[in-house]
C-alpha cells in the first residue's frame, strides 16, 4: 500500500511539473532602450498572444514545460522570432523600419 500511495505521488508530481510553466520578458525600442508598451507577443505553436504593459513586460502562464517559438511585433517595427524554453525570461529589442518617404 504504501509504495502504490508513492507511486501516485511520484506520478502527480511529473503532472503538475509538466504544466504550469511560464516564459516572460520585455520588449525594448534597440535604438532608445525605451520599454515599448502595447507590444504583441504571440506563441505560434499555441496561438497564445499577450500584449506588454507600460513597462515593456509581457507573461504567458500555465504553459507545459517545453520549446515554443515567440513572435514579436510592434507598428513601427521590424518583427521578431526568439526561441523560448518554459522557466526562461526573453528581453527582446526591436528594430524600426526605414520610412519610405
């Protein structure tokens, strides 16, 4: 009995660390240092988009633990992709486009 209530222990442990998991960051203007607020951040393999507050800073919770690409925009910008691994943080500067005129 007692190795079965540790079995089912060990085994709820590995689900609620697969889940659960977060990647955060900022994203930064690369010519200024300005925090960009109301940048887009998208997960491309959930579809997950998060958009950064005043401070730059932007959060996708409860993610499984894992790999996940990262696409930043922001109008003005140059997008940009980041590989991203869950627990990790990811400060992004982004680059304008050269205006046309």
């Amino acid at each position: 009995m007692k190795l079965k209530a540790t079995n089912i222990l060990a085994s709820l442990f590995v689900c609620f660390s697969l889940t659960g998991q977060s990647i955060v960051g900022t994203v930064s203007d690369c010519a200024s240092g300005q925090l960009l607020n109301g940048a887009t951040v998208k997960i491309l393999q959930t579809g997950s988009v998060a958009a950064t507050d005043n401070e730059g800073r932007y959060a996708f919770d409860n993610l499984k633990s894992g790999d996940y690409t990262l696409e930043f925009s922001y109008i003005g910008m140059k997008s940009v992709k980041r590989e991203a691994s869950t627990g990790k943080r990811i400060d992004v500067c982004m680059e304008g486009v050269p205006s046309t005129l």
